[in-house]
C-alpha cells in the first residue's frame, strides 16, 4: 500500500479515559459514534479480518461449517429468557415485536428442530461470525458496547460421548486461536452458568493492563495458562465462553433427547486484547503474523530521485515477497512517518536516507527486538525475509 493512495485516518484525537482506546482512535482503527457505538476504520477492518481469518481456519479444522443467523429475532424464541430481557434491545416492525441477536442458543434450536428430520443427520457443527446486540449499562467502550462482534458455534449430539469429543475439540482449538494471536490468556473450569442453564463450562480470560475485570486466582482454578501469572496483577478480560448445555428434550421429528454445546468467543475484545497487549512504552508492536503492514518505508528526501526509485523497487520486491508493506510516498515530514508507523504497529521500519545510499546502505529497525541496523542494499531483501520466517508466530 502506498501512502498517497491509501488514507491512514490517524487521529490526534484523545480519550483520556482509556489509553487502549485513546491508541486505537490515534492509529484509525476506530473511530467513535455515540456511546457503545464505534466504526471499525479500514486499519482497523484489516486487523478485525486477520483475527476472523485465524478463527475461520481453526473452526474448518474440527469440521464446524460456518452459517449466518439474522440479527432480527422474533421475541417469542427468547421466551426462556424473560429474566434476561432488560439487557435486550427490542424493536416493533408491523406490530411484530423482534429482538436485536443477544445470542443464538435458542434459534439455533427452533431452526434446526424444524429441519431435521432423522438422527443420522447427526452431530451437526455450525458456527457464525455476527454482530451481537446487548443493553449493557456499565462502561460504553468496545469491551462493553451496545453492538459488538462475536464468533458463536453451536453442536448437536446424539449421545454424550460424541458431545464431549467435540468440546474437548473446540476447547483445544480455542487454545490454537488464542496462541497464534499471541495473547497472554488462561482457562478456568466452571459447573453452572445460569443465563445459559449450563451445567458444566469453561471461561477463557485474557491479561489485562486495564481498569478490567480482577479474578482472586488460586492454583487450584487454572487448568490452562501461557504466562507467568505471578508477574502480573490480577486484572483480566473474559474473551471466550464454552458451555456444555447437556441434554434437552427438543421436539424435533426424530423426537428424542439431543445434546448441545454452545462456544462464545468474543472478536471484539480480542481487537482490544491485541493492542493493549502490544503495547510497548505507550506504542504499539504488533507481531510479524497479526500486523497490518509488516515493513514501513520512509523516505527522508522526497527530491533525491535515486531513494524515491529506490523506494518503488523494494516497495515491489517485498510485494512479490507477500510481505505487507507500506511506502510512505506521501510528503511529509520524516517525524510524522515514524509516528504513522509506530501508531498502526507496523514492527519492520526501512528509513531511506541519502548518506546511507551513497554508500549502498539502507537503516532498518527491527522494533520488536528493539535493534537498529545498516545493512547493504543487496542484502536486505533476505535480511527482512530470513527476519519474519525466523519469527513469524
């Protein structure tokens, strides 16, 4: 991508609030509508598609095929969840009364106990990435907004022995997905969750910086973790939810008992969790397999005509590599550069200068590693490629 063709909507703009958000709306990730109500910007949108990506990937491998839901509910289909309906948000559309999807457990259940027809349709593994509506009445951010996005799976089972092989599947995926983001995460059993009537789960909590959720842990709740967790506070974000629903008497045309499973993760807490995570003295490093664009390249001397043609090879080399690269052929100070590049966490920055050149040299940092080094211009094509294969994670 090339700066003057692609807009990065960078923002000076501050939340004093939250410095994760304060970050995302500097860097034109998001920007904010109302309160719970914010735009995913085109920066934004391409880390929002990298994360479903590495979750569509993860779900095709256990056999889970994905479907889509409407947002529209008819209410009657959350009748079993009167309890609950204050966090809904509920419309009227010709004196029918629908609900915004808080969640898809019950329609689910109503569609396919209209479909299927034999038990040998069975299990049946679906899931959906979709927006999700609540009326949450504590802090408005994109960890609690009114529409949020949110990766829903759904299985139904004849028995309990192919039930508990597909969620010890999904448990282990969950694992996958959460590892190849690199996020410092554990898991945590629990026997009963109430709005679900679930009798046995597992909650997947990510580590948080922030003013978040605080978990009084003990060794004895943990069944899974990726980090030291005793060089930490004890600040948390729940980012994920399995449920083993268990058995159900549904009027399905077979007319037998089935067993459900139900598996949340959220999307949009992981987009929260990734930047708050990777931020490094109030700046953002994104890893080689997550970031945006891997390579930035600045040009100090947009008059020196041997750097801007310089710039355009490599800019296409690294292309031809399926290296994510960003020229910065857009006039500019060498100062806003660096800080486009270090706001969207761009980890490799090439800085073309016209002293470095004259000597067949060209600057790059390697931010991850937090090095800086001058390296010849025949060289640095494998340099940056022996770089993210040696660390590509």
């Amino acid at each position: 991508m090339k700066t003057k063709n692609y807009n990065l909507f960078t923002n000076k703009n501050l939340n004093k609030n939250d410095l994760v958000i304060n970050l995302m709306i500097k860097a034109g990730f998001i920007s904010k509508i109302d309160s719970g109500l914010y735009i995913y910007l085109p920066n934004g949108y391409i880390l929002l598609s990298k994360i479903k990506k590495i979750i569509r990937d993860e779900m095709n491998k256990i056999n889970f095929y994905e479907f889509y839901i409407p947002i529209l509910q008819p209410d009657f289909i959350l009748k079993n969840k009167i309890n609950y309906f204050n966090q809904f948000i509920k419309t009227n559309i010709k004196n029918k009364n629908y609900i915004l999807s808080p969640t898809n457990e019950e329609e689910f259940i109503y569609i396919f106990s209209n479909i299927i027809k034999s038990k040998k349709k069975f299990p049946i593994k679906l899931f959906q990435i979709n927006n999700k509506f609540r009326n949450e009445v504590r802090n408005h951010n994109i960890l609690r907004s009114y529409e949020f996005i949110m990766k829903d799976a759904y299985s139904l089972h004849k028995n309990y022995k192919c039930l508990d092989e597909t969620y010890l599947n999904v448990y282990k995926s969950y694992i996958n997905i959460l590892n190849s983001l690199k996020i410092k995460f554990f898991i945590t059993k629990q026997k009963y969750d109430n709005y679900i009537n679930s009798n046995f789960s597992h909650e997947f909590y990510s580590l948080s910086y922030n003013n978040n959720k605080n978990y009084n842990l003990n060794n004895n709740d943990i069944e899974y973790i990726n980090f030291d967790i005793n060089k930490y506070n004890n600040s948390f974000i729940e980012i994920a939810h399995i449920f083993k629903i268990g058995e159900k008497k549904l009027f399905f045309k077979v007319n037998e008992n089935l067993y459900i499973n139900s598996y949340g993760i959220g999307i949009s807490r992981i987009f929260y969790t990734l930047i708050e995570q990777n931020i490094i003295n109030n700046k953002l490093i994104l890893p080689y397999s997550i970031s945006i664009f891997i390579v930035s390249i600045i040009i100090i001397n947009f008059n020196n005509l041997k750097i801007y043609k310089f710039s355009n090879f490599l800019y296409k080399k690294l292309n031809e590599n399926n290296i994510k690269v960003l020229l910065n052929n857009k006039k500019c100070s060498y100062g806003e550069s660096i800080n486009n590049s270090e706001l969207l966490g761009i980890p490799i920055i090439l800085i073309l200068s016209e002293n470095n050149l004259k000597k067949n040299n060209i600057e790059i940092k390697l931010r991850i590693k937090n090095e800086v080094h001058i390296i010849n211009i025949k060289k640095i094509l494998d340099f940056i490629i022996n770089e993210i294969k040696s660390n590509f994670y």
